[in-house]
C-alpha cells in the first residue's frame, strides 16, 4: 500500500514536470517569436537609420571632396597618417559586433575616414594659404583702418603701406613688422586710456583736433574691442605677420642678406673709451645714426628711380661639358670654382696688404646644375649671390649699395672669363655664357587705369552724397541746370591726373613716375579726409559709405602703382603690347568691345600715344594703323571662339538664336516702345502731382501802363473724390478720361487779400488812357507743385477777348466812384490740366467760361471783390464766390529719369531717340556686303604678324623698317589678290 501510494506520486510528479515542460516549451516560442519580430524591426529600422546617414555621409563626403577639388589640394602634401590609423583602430575593435552594425560601422568609418582626412586638408589648406598671404591680409588692414576713421593717426599706416612696404624692391623688412607692431600697441594703449579719461573719470572734451586723431569725441555704448575691432585686427594680423617672418629667419638668411651682417660685423663701428668723453660717444653716435638714415634714404630712392634687381638674386651660368661624368657634375667643386675666380678677379682690385685673404670678394652659392633642353652638352648652373663686392675698388660699404647684385657678379664672371682667370684657377668647364638674374618685367598700367577710371565714375556719381551731404542723385544740375564750379574742378583734376600718368607710362620716366606717385597719393588722401573731417561719416551715413568707397578704389590704383614702381616702369620697347589684345578670349573680346564703345576713349587714346611716341607715320596713318589692328583682332576672336567650333552644315544652338536673335528683338522692341511708355500715363513710375498752392490775379492795361485790380492767394484746393456730387460739376463729362486722383476743385475767397492802395493821383492820371481804344484785362493763376524739379511753379496767363471787355465807362465810373462794378465776360476757362512738363492747356472744347463781377468796397480801406455771376453752390465751393476752377495735374514719373524726361517735349525726345538709335543700328547692318573681304578672313595671323613687326621695328628705333612694313600693309589692303594671299588657310 505504501509502495503503490509512492508510485502514485511519482507519477503524478512526472505528469505535472511534462505540462510544465510543455508549457516551457511553448512559452520559450513565443518569447523567441516576440524576440524575432521584435529584433527584425529593429533591424529594418536599424537598417533605415543607417542608410539616411550613409546618404548623408555621402552628400557630406562628396560636398567635402568638390571643396577639395575647387581649392585645387594636392593630397601627397598632406600627412594622413593620424586619421588612418585611428580609422584602422576603430575598425578592429568592430568585428565583435553584428552583421548590421559591423556593415553600418564599416561604412560609417569609411566615410569618416574620407571625410575627416579631406576636412584636414581644408584646414591645412587654409592656414598655409593664410600664412603665405597674411602679409596681404595686414595690408588690407591697414587700409581698413584708415577707412574706419580717417584720422592722422591711422594715416601712419598708409603712408607706411604705400610709401614703403609696396615700394621697397626687397619688401618690408622684421623691423618694418616689428615697428608697425609697437606702434599699434602704443595706438590701442592711448584709445583705452582715453577711454578711461572720458568714461570713468567725467571728463568731456569737446576738440576738433582730437577727433583729427581719431579720438571719439562721445562716450562709446559698446565693447571697447568691438569699437576699435579695425585697430586690433592689424594688431592681430601684424602680431602674426611678425612671428612668420620671425620663424622663417629672415635676419639668417642664406641668401644675399648674410652680405649685410658680414659687412657690419667687419666695419666693427666701436667708440674710443680711453678718451672717457662721455659728450663726444654721444656725438658719433648720432653722427653715425644721421650717416644710416641718409644711406638707406639714398638708396631707397636709387631703389626706386633706378632698375632694381628683387631677391632672390641669382645667375644662371652655361658651361660646355663634352661628356657627362658617370656620377654627374659635383655642385661643391662647381661653386668653389666660381668663388675662386670671383676672389682672384678682386684680388686685382683690392687695396689691402694680402689681397687673396680680403673677405670683401663677391660670393655665390649654387643652387642646381641641369642639362640644356636645346643641346645636350651644355650644363646649366644656376647660383644665388650671397653679397658682392665692388667693380672699382675694395670699399666694403659698396656692397650694401649695389642695386643689381646678380648683373654685377654676372660681369665679374665675363670679365674674368676674358681676362684667362678661368684657365688661370683651372676651372673644369668652358664657360659659355653668364645671365644675370633681371628684373622681372610687369605692366599694370591696364589696372591701375581701370581703376583710376573707376574712381572718376564713383566720384562724377556721388559727388553730391560726399560733398552736399545729400542722397539725392545728381541733384546739382537738376535745380540749377548748370554744374558746380567744384565738381567740374575735381573731376577735371582727376581726368588730367589720368592723362599725365598715360604720358609718364609712354615715356617710361622712373623719376616722374614716382614723383607723380607722391604727389597723387598725398593730394587724394589729403582732399578725402578733409571732406571726412566736415561730414558725418558714421556707417549709417550714405556720404561716409560713398567716400569709402571713392577711396577703397583709389586705394586699389595706389597699390597697384607702387607694386609697378618695385618692379620698375615698363621699358618703351614693351609699349607695344596692348592689355586686352594680348589673348584671344571672351573675355578680352568682350572687354574691347566695350573700350571701343566708351565714347572718346579709343580716340583720346591713340592722339595722346601718337603724340608722346617717336614715330615716322602721320596722326592719320597712326589711326589707320590702329583700325586695321583693331578689325584684325575682332576678326581672330570670331574665328577662332565662333567659327572654328562650327562644322560645316551643322544647325546653329537654341541657345545661340536666343541670345543673338530673339534678345535682340526684344532689344529693338524695347527701343521703340519703351520711351512711348515713358511718356504715357501708364508708366509704372508715374506718381501724382497735386497742386499745392493756387494764387489768382486779375490786371487792367492801357497805354497809360498796367494795375493791379484782384489778387488773393487764400484759395482752397479740394480733391475730387471728396466731393459728394460731381455730376453738376462736370456735366458735360469733360473729366471722364482722367485719373480722379489727378483732379482738383480750386475755390478762391471772394474778396481780395491786399488793399487797393494806388493814390487818387495816380487813378486821375490813369483814368483818360481807358478812352485811348487799347484797353485790355489779364488773368494769371499761379500753380505750385513739387515736381518736376525746376518748373515747380506753374503760371496760367492770358488776356480776355475783347469782344468780352466792359466798357471803359464803367471801368471809368468804378474808378472815379461813381460806380461800384463792372462785369467781364467769359474771362478764362473754368477746366484746365496741367500737364507733366509744366504747361497749362485748357480742356477742348472751351465752354463754361467763368465770368465775374468786379466790385470795388470803398471805407476807411479799399480793396476789390471778384464774384462769379454763374450760380456758386453748384459748382462744390459753398459759401466761396470767387475765382474757381477745376484743375487736371497729370501725374509725372519719379526718379532722376522721370526728372530729366519731364523737361523735354515729348515728341522732340522720343523721335530723337528712336532715330539717333535707329540710326546708329542702320548703320551697324547695311553695307555688310562692302565688309566681306576685311572681316571674313580664313586666318589673319600673317597680317597681325606685320602689325606686330610694325609696333616692334617702332619700339626699337628703327623708324625706317617701321614705315616700309606699314605702306606693305596698305598695299596688301590695296590689292586683293594679295590680301587674299595673305589670308590664306595654313595647309
């Protein structure tokens, strides 16, 4: 029983363990089903997040790779090394995770690789970039700077920048940096203690020789630094400037500035201390500061007026090597035979007891040895001159004054070629010719031109913004009809200072080319911030902002200037190249055209060079010249940029047909129509006119003179659409075709505002010319609006008909008093429109006609009343029964455009225009037939090749080869079987 009683429970276990088991079991699927599902969206949105950043990743690393490839950065320069390795980590560590993440990581990484390496390229770019050019950053500064305030103090660092650091053919120095350095410390230090004076202390000072110096007159609002933010980037942008130029080491160069230590260390400028006078150390000490100041003064100038070489200065030498060695040319026994010669070549020279021993002798260092591209057996040796010493004797000061180092050693090397000092030292190689160096040869008076010109547009445009302190545009002539005396004396100084550069660019003249640089730069920066210093030049000032911009473009020719002068006037045998024919582009072309169109300037030009250029041809065959160089290049821009992209039948581009053909018609369309708009009342621009102010008066004149009957200026003006009923105004619908905007109801007081104040005398006197037969009356409204400008006031004058005057009895009897009025008919038209140039017309057909009645009130005063006879409440003016009219003032366009269109006649304008404009197109389309054999050339090489011989053999002297090329020229246009010659297709 117990037995069975175990075995009972033992089975019952095992039952309850197998439903437990089973339930387990589909519990344990479930979960996993969850888990599943759960997981696969997890996945998909795993997945989905992971292809969004790998596109974004994507568009970011292509963004990255297009800046990379814009700021043309050469990889190869660049060290990859940390973000690769980084990359390498990061993907190792990787592997542990699963499929989709290791895929999403793997291509994550990828994109970071690229894209992290390529932003440190950027970066690095930059700041190389940055660090290469801070010099032109500062520069740039120092001009800012000097626009923020204009004051003297700022006008240190033009004079600086422009005076020197552009100027100087070595460019600005460590002293010249650490000087700028010390002096914007000590310009920041004064602002802040000035500050501190004005804000904490209470002081006001009110000085207009502080504001002068760049000293705020008013306590500042904001930031110290934000107010001074131009100072203290040159302070920022020198700071670094100066550590570059610390850190490239400049005072130990190897080149030609270690000249200029050796030959202070050997002039050992020592003072005699046995004297103990202490008075006379000072003395030489000054003595010897005034000597540097005039030497390095000398040859500043001598840099600047004389050609002078730019370091770096080197010397190319060839040597005849008739073979090769087989571990090449040694560049040490080459620069050792160099420097022999060069000491024993000053051995023959030098004045001291052991001449071989005297450290005075020119020095090179060779630099690279290279075979000739054009033969083989010949070696190029290029040195760079450390210092050289002097050609006549052996002073060592000579060697700080030499302008050409690298001309001079190249003439030592000759001379001692042809003394046999290369034989004598036993020099390896037969020395075939020595270059030295040169200067670089530069022409940027095509710059420095469009700047210039710049400037006069900028200054002919907003002379009245700087000068009146006004925004109105031109405004000067428009008042006035006439230029100010000032504005024509500025802009004329300017066109001169333009036309004596030109002269000095053609006659190649060093000195005057500096000279005028002086004289330019003191006379615009001295005119500019006067005219600073008497207007308000505040940001928010359009006058300040106009100035700036006036001067910033100067500024731009200043530099430009002073960058030709270091490289040295442009040689007149080098004239002869013109800036926009020198390349065949659209660019050039499309800028020729334009220099051709300007009015006067292609013809000022070509006078001006004939003039002041050594030539055999007349003024008349110089323009000939001129115009068939001209054509020749237009007709080489258009084959080769037009016609040579064209193949034979091939169909002209939609693009091409659109911007030639159908512009063009919307071009001529615009032409004919548009000036019609102007004139019509649609024109966009036209705003309303409305009369001001209104005055009537009414005169009596004889043989006997002319009085005064009525006047009064005390009329109302009421609108048109303020009036409540204007059908009995207007019955006729006279006013239906106008803008009700445009429409004015005029009613005047009856009674007049002066008194009648003529003597009994004078009305005695006056009285018997009424019977003389010439008696007339005349009314005259007078109008006043705002525009156009110049004819603001409007006069409206006519006499009555004199079938509608009153008898001279009555005007007699009113007179005398025995009368109180007289009426007069139909006196002016009571509708009338002023029009838009200022002219007043009366409606057609003239009907209404105001007729009135004259009353003269006698009293202890006398004074006329004018009463209209038609009934006055009708006509809108109530209680007012004197002069009424209805007045149309058209509306006029705005602008200066609608300013100076308003004061010509519409119909002498307009055909004006559109026949001067007819004209000239007419002129650009007929006779294409008579152009073919000059502007339809195959090739046109040959004869621009001729033109060029011409300008050469004329640049050179030889007047007489000039003069023969041009008449073959002439006789290849004579003929055409020659020109067809010359114009030949090369086969």
């Amino acid at each position: 029983m117990k037995h069975h009683t175990e075995n009972s429970a033992s089975e019952i276990t095992e039952i309850w363990e197998d439903a437990s088991d089973v339930d387990f079991q589909e519990l344990d699927k479930a979960k996993k089903l969850r888990s599943q599902s759960k997981e696969n969206t997890l996945a998909s949105a795993v997945q989905l997040i992971g292809d969004g950043v790998s596109q974004v990743q994507s568009i970011g690393n292509q963004a990255v790779s297009n800046l990379v490839s814009f700021l043309n950065i050469i990889p190869e320069d660049l060290d990859p090394s940390d973000p690769t390795s980084t990359v390498d980590e990061l993907s190792n560590d990787g592997k542990n995770v699963d499929i989709e993440h290791s895929e999403l990581s793997a291509s994550s990484f990828q994109y970071s690789e690229s894209t992290s390496l390529q932003i440190g390229w950027i970066i690095r770019h930059m700041w190389l970039q940055m660090r290469s050019n801070n010099d032109v950053v500062c520069y740039c500064c120092f001009v800012l700077v000097f626009l923020w305030n204009f004051s003297l103090l700022s006008m240190v660092y033009l004079v600086s920048l422009f005076m020197y650091a552009l100027c100087v053919n070595t460019g600005p120095s460590y002293i010249f940096w650490v000087i700028m350095l010390i002096y914007t410390e000590i310009y920041v230090l004064i602002q802040y203690l000035y500050q501190i004076t004005i804000q904490h202390c209470g002081f006001t000072i009110q000085s207009d020789l502080l504001r002068k110096f760049g000293f705020p007159t008013d306590r500042i609002k904001s930031s110290f630094v934000i107010c001074l933010l131009p100072l203290f980037l040159v302070y920022l942008f020198t700071l670094i400037q100066n550590s570059i130029t610390a850190k490239d080491g400049e005072w130990f160069s190897t080149g030609f500035g270690n000249g200029k230590v050796a030959i202070v260390n050997r002039q050992r400028f020592y003072l005699d201390s046995g004297k103990g006078d202490k008075a006379k150390k000072v003395f030489q000490l000054v003595e010897q500061a005034i000597k540097l100041v005039i030497t390095s003064c000398s040859r500043y100038w001598k840099s600047l007026t004389q050609e002078a070489e730019s370091p770096p200065y080197f010397v190319q030498v060839s040597m005849d090597v008739e073979g090769w060695p087989e571990d090449g040319i040694q560049p040490e026994r080459i620069e050792s035979g160099i420097n022999e010669i060069l000491k024993l070549l000053h051995a023959e020279s030098c004045k001291n007891e052991r001449p071989n021993q005297c450290p005075c002798a020119s020095k090179v260092q060779i630099r690279s040895i290279d075979k000739s591209t054009q033969n083989l057996c010949v070696a190029l040796a290029v040195f760079e001159v450390v210092y050289v010493s002097s050609l006549t004797a052996c002073i060592p000061e000579e060697q700080l004054k030499s302008l050409t180092p690298a001309s001079d050693v190249a003439k030592e090397i000759m001379k001692a070629k042809s003394l046999g000092i290369t034989k004598e030292v036993g020099f390896p190689y037969t020395l075939l010719s020595v270059i030295g160096g040169g200067k670089r040869e530069v022409d940027l008076y095509a710059y420095i031109f469009g700047a210039d010109l710049s400037a006069f547009f900028l200054v002919s445009i907003f002379y009245q913004s700087v000068i009146k302190n006004k925004s109105e545009f031109l405004e000067y002539y428009q008042l006035e009809d006439q230029f100010p005396k000032e504005y024509v004396f500025i802009l004329m100084v300017i066109f001169f200072l333009i036309v004596v550069d030109r002269i000095i660019y053609l006659c190649s003249f060093a000195m005057g080319k500096v000279i005028f640089f002086v004289f330019n730069f003191i006379l615009f920066t001295c005119a500019v911030t006067e005219y600073a210093w008497n207007m308000d030049t505040s940001q928010q000032n359009a006058a300040g902002l106009a100035l700036r911009a006036i001067y910033l473009t100067k500024a731009v020719s200043f530099a430009l200037q002073a960058i030709q002068i270091r490289y040295g006037v442009p040689h007149q045998s080098t004239l002869y190249r013109q800036f926009l024919t020198s390349e065949v582009s659209h660019v050039n072309y499309l800028g020729y055209r334009l220099y051709r169109a300007l009015p006067f300037l292609y013809e000022l030009r070509c006078v001006l060079d004939w003039s002041c250029t050594i030539t055999s041809l007349t003024m008349y065959d110089w323009l000939k010249l001129e115009d068939i160089n001209a054509s020749l290049y237009l007709v080489k821009c258009d084959n080769d940029l037009n016609r040579a992209k064209h193949k034979h039948g091939e169909k002209q581009t939609k693009m091409t047909k659109f911007c030639n053909g159908i512009c063009l018609f919307f071009i001529l369309i615009c032409v004919i129509w548009a000036p019609m708009l102007m004139y019509s009342s649609g024109n966009p621009t036209n705003i309303t006119n409305p009369v001001n102010d209104a005055s009537f008066q009414l005169d009596i004149k004889t043989t006997g003179g002319r009085l005064t009957l009525y006047q009064t200026t005390l009329c109302e003006r009421i609108s048109w659409d303020s009036l409540t009923s204007t059908s009995d105004l207007d019955p006729q619908n006279y006013l239906d075709s106008y803008n009700v905007n445009d429409i004015q109801l005029l009613c005047c007081q009856a009674d007049a505002s002066t008194l009648w104040l003529v003597p009994d005398v004078v009305q005695k006197q006056f009285i018997p010319s009424l019977n003389s037969g010439s008696l007339d009356m005349m009314f005259s409204w007078l109008l006043t609006r705002d525009r156009p400008k110049g004819k603001e006031a409007v006069k409206y004058e006519r006499s009555v008909d004199p079938s509608n005057l009153p008898n001279s009895s009555e005007v007699e009897g009113v007179l005398n008093g025995s009368l109180n009025s007289f009426r007069i008919k139909s006196i002016y038209p009571r509708f009338f429109r002023v029009t838009g140039s200022g002219e007043v017309r009366p409606l057609e057909p003239e009907v209404n006609d105001v007729s009135a009645e004259l009353v003269l009130h006698h009293g202890s005063s006398q004074w006329w009343s004018f009463h209209d006879v038609n009934s006055l409440d009708s006509y809108g003016c109530g209680g007012l029964s004197g002069p009424m009219a209805v007045v149309v003032s058209e509306e006029t366009p705005q602008g200066f455009l609608g300013e100076t269109l308003s004061k010509f006649s519409i119909w002498g304008l307009y055909i004006t225009f559109v026949l001067a404009v007819g004209r000239f197109i007419r002129m650009q389309c007929s006779d294409l037939r008579m152009r073919i054999p000059y502007e339809n050339l195959p090739s046109c090489d040959r004869l621009i090749g001729i033109c060029e011989d011409i300008y050469a053999a004329r640049a050179e002297g030889e007047l007489g080869v000039e003069e023969v090329l041009y008449w073959s020229l002439v006789k290849i246009y004579r003929s055409p079987h020659f020109l067809l010659e010359y114009t030949k297709q090369p086969d």
